[in-house]
C-alpha cells in the first residue's frame, strides 16, 4: 500500500499545481482589462500564452484527480498524468524563458512598442509620467497634454541628464518590475511540475510494488510472509 505520508505530500503538491493553473488562467483575464500601463507591458499575445497555459495546468489537474482515484493495480493514468506534466514543463520553460529575453532588450523592445503605439496612447503614456518622447524629447513625441509644444518641450532637454523627462527610464522601470515578477512565478511553476512528477513516480512504484506482493500472496495461499 502507499503509505499515507507519500499521498499526504502528493496531494499537497497537487493543490498547488490546481493554485498555479488558477493563478495564470485568471491573471491572464484580468490583465485584459483596460489599463494603460498593463495594456502597454503585456501585449496581447503573452495574455494568450498565459490563458493557455492556465488551462493546461488545470487540464493536467483533472488528469491527477482520476489517476489518483483508480485501484491500486492501475497505473496507467498516472503514467499520463507524468506525460502531461512532461508538456507542461517544456510550455513553462518556453513562456518563461520568452519573456525573461524580452527583459535583456528592454529598452529597445519598449522603444519599438512605444513607436508602434497610436498617438493617443503615447499621450496618455507622456501625461501619466511627465514625460516627452521616448530616448529624446525629439522622437515620437506627441504634441499634445503634458508635451504642449515644441517649445516647451525644448526647454525640458538637460545635456547632463539624458533620461530626465524622457519615457524610457519610468516606463522600463514599471516593465522591468513587472515582467520580472510576471516570469518569476512561471519559472516557479517548474517547481511544482518537478515535484509532483517525482511524487508520481513514487506513489507508481509503490503501486506497483504493493500489486507484485499480492500477487506473490495470492500464490502462497493468502497466507502472506512469515
């Protein structure tokens, strides 16, 4: 029989894997919201990635539930279970290690995405941080709100201070804490894949283990070992 320790932790790592799936499925939605600043750091690309893999590891969670529920001789489901697990943890690294690279770029990757954005959103990006164009005051800046004119967008250039009153540095700064802890908690999640796919393969083994003795039993008459 597997002992009630083992199935005691497997089941604790399995809650977690079921708290991970919830977790990416509904920041995922609630991040498609509008807000700007959100909006503008997750494109809506990573929102699916996200979305997918929530549903993934919830997918993966119902898998465990009717491995873990069949007769002890039966080990075919947690054997699937460990495949599934194996899937999620090459989407896991994938998804992780995507947005982790996209934070060694930053702030050319946000200067390319602050370019490609529409002039009302850059407005409401150069309101919200004070802010004039992206690296310089003279590049896609918009005229408008905070940024009134040419002139007094002029008067806001320091030569000892390339950032001040630039995009760049508030923008990369909420992205950078952002992303980082966006991909922190995916690189997280390996950890519980990990965990429960060992715990798997223990409780497979004494499954397995516990059938091969009743079998032996069987054969000695049910008398068991002396």
């Amino acid at each position: 029989m597997v002992s009630k320790g083992l199935l005691a932790c497997w089941a604790f790592v399995d809650a977690w894997l079921l708290a991970a799936g919830v977790l990416s499925l509904v920041m995922s939605l609630v991040w498609r919201a509008p807000n700007l600043l959100m909006n503008f750091t997750i494109p809506e690309a990573d929102l699916t990635a996200g979305t997918v893999l929530g549903v993934a590891l919830l997918v993966t969670f119902a898998i465990s539930i009717g491995a873990i529920v069949q007769r002890n001789h039966v080990t075919i489901g947690l054997v699937l279970l460990n495949w599934a697990l194996v899937l999620d943890f090459i989407a896991v690294v994938v998804v992780g290690t995507y947005i982790w690279f996209f934070t060694l770029q930053e702030r050319n990757n946000f200067f390319a995405r602050f370019n490609a954005a529409t002039p009302d959103v850059r407005v409401q990006l150069q309101d919200r941080f004070q802010c004039c164009g992206y690296f310089t005051p003279n590049d896609t800046v918009e005229y408008q709100g905070f940024c009134a004119n040419s002139t007094f967008v002029e008067s806001l250039f320091n030569k000892d201070n390339l950032d001040e009153f630039r995009c760049v540095g508030p923008i990369t700064s909420f992205a950078d804490m952002t992303l980082n802890n966006i991909f922190s908690t995916v690189y997280g999640f390996m950890a519980i894949i990990i965990l429960l796919f060992l715990a798997s393969v223990c409780v497979i083994n004494k499954r397995k283990e516990a059938e091969r003795f009743r079998r032996i039993d069987a054969k000695r008459g049910g008398k068991g070992f002396v």
